[in-house]
C-alpha cells in the first residue's frame, strides 16, 4: 500500500518532518522538508485524489532530489482516499467520506461548473469548505507555513493550471512547461481547489501539474509514466529563484 511506502519513508528520513495532520480514519499525513530552512519556503501537495496515488512516488523522488529552495512536501493528503482506491474501488476519487478534496476549499465553494453534493461523486463538495480534515489540515499548515508559492501534483494530461480568478503567475507556467514539456492552461468552471484557494485568499502563485499522458488510464500504477515531472522541482527553483 502507498500509505505504508510513505509511513516506511518517514520513519527513515534523516531530514526536518512533521504530522501536519490526520485523516478520517486516523491515519497521519505526512510532511517532509527539504533544502534550506531559511529563507522563503515553498509547499507542494500530492495525492489529494485517492485514485491518483502514484503522485505519492513521485513525492518521494522529489523529496531525494532535493531543491534550491527550502520547502514542504506532503506526499499523501488522502491516505484513506488511496487505500480505497488500492484495495476496493480503482476509480475512486474522493476521501473516505465521499468528498472531492480539491473542491473543499474556500475558493467559490459549491461555484463550479460540475460540483454535486452527492457522497462519492466527482465534484462532490462537502457540507461547507474544509468540512474535510485533510482539506483542514493542509488549510492549516499552509496559513502556518506561509509559502511564497504552492504546488499540486495530480494526474493526468500534461497540463499546467496557474490562474484563478484573473489571479496568477505565468512567467511560473512557463518555466515549468520547459521543465516538463506540459502546456499551460486557464481552465473555467472550476472552483474549490487548493490552488484556486492560494491564488484567490492567500494572492501567492500556485500551480496544479497534471502529470502523464491523457491516453493512460486511471489509476497510473508505473511512476515513470510520471517521468516528466521528475525534476520539475529542482528545474523550477533553478530558474525562478534567479
């Protein structure tokens, strides 16, 4: 189980760590730090869809990459999400209470185009923004973190969403589209994301990577489908940092 890979790599990480926070069911969500501890930090954030777990590996190999900048990376927001997916239901999307994470945030909540309250639907909300506590317990971290720039890691389709709400930071798309080789995208009709969250209540850039070809299906099981992404840290610090 990927929750299992994560718990394992965090007990044997040398570095800065922390719980931010708990599921659920319980179950810790982790957060690494990595380069300086000085200095601005940023905060990147994986696997907040439970089917799109293997962003969790893809975590883990940034983490030992390492970057310029001083940051927090926090491989598996939705461990009971992943769980579900790995054992039960592949397809499955949501957190263990049948809501979509990356629509739970204070960001137009309930606005967007596709949003439904039904309990294990794509889209589905909650009762009311960070009703969720992995959705809390990022909220949290973040406005204690402060970063100067966020991350999300998803899959898939080789995009890159910087805006919001004519918020947003291009000249950030564009460097990690040199590093990825992904498009950058405004997408509309959208509202809730953590992204959308930073851009719009925090006014700091953020950017969602939507990781591996379209033509892979869900759940991508092989990281290096992934491969892209690989460095996108590093390359993205290397030059926005100058």
């Amino acid at each position: 189980m990927i929750f299992d890979e994560v718990r394992n790599f965090y007990f044997n990480y040398s570095g800065k760590k922390c719980v931010i926070g708990y599921s659920f069911c319980g179950r810790e969500i982790y957060a690494f730090h990595t380069g300086p501890s000085s200095g601005r930090q940023f905060i990147s954030v994986y696997a907040v869809h439970g089917r799109e777990w293997i962003t969790a590996r893809l975590a883990l190999k940034h983490i030992k990459k390492g970057a310029a900048c001083g940051g927090w990376i926090i491989p598996l927001l939705n461990p009971d999400g992943a769980i579900i997916s790995q054992t039960t239901m592949p397809l499955w999307k949501a957190n263990a209470r049948g809501v979509d994470l990356n629509c739970n945030f204070d960001a137009d909540w309930g606005n967007g185009r596709l949003n439904t309250r039904t309990r294990g639907a794509e889209n589905c909300i909650g009762d009311s923004p960070f009703s969720e506590a992995e959705s809390a317990a990022l909220r949290d971290f973040t406005l204690r973190i402060q970063p100067f720039v966020t991350f999300s890691f998803h899959t898939k389709g080789e995009e890159i969403y910087w805006s919001y709400d004519g918020r947003g930071d291009r000249r950030g798309a564009e460097i990690l589209q040199s590093a990825t080789g992904y498009r950058p995208e405004i997408i509309y009709g959208s509202a809730g994301g953590y992204k959308d969250w930073c851009l719009k209540k925090l006014n700091i850039p953020s950017y969602t990577i939507e990781c591996g070809s379209d033509k892979l299906t869900h759940p991508i099981k092989r990281l290096y489908a992934l491969k892209n992404c690989f460095c996108a840290l590093k390359k993205f610090f290397d030059e926005y940092g100058r």
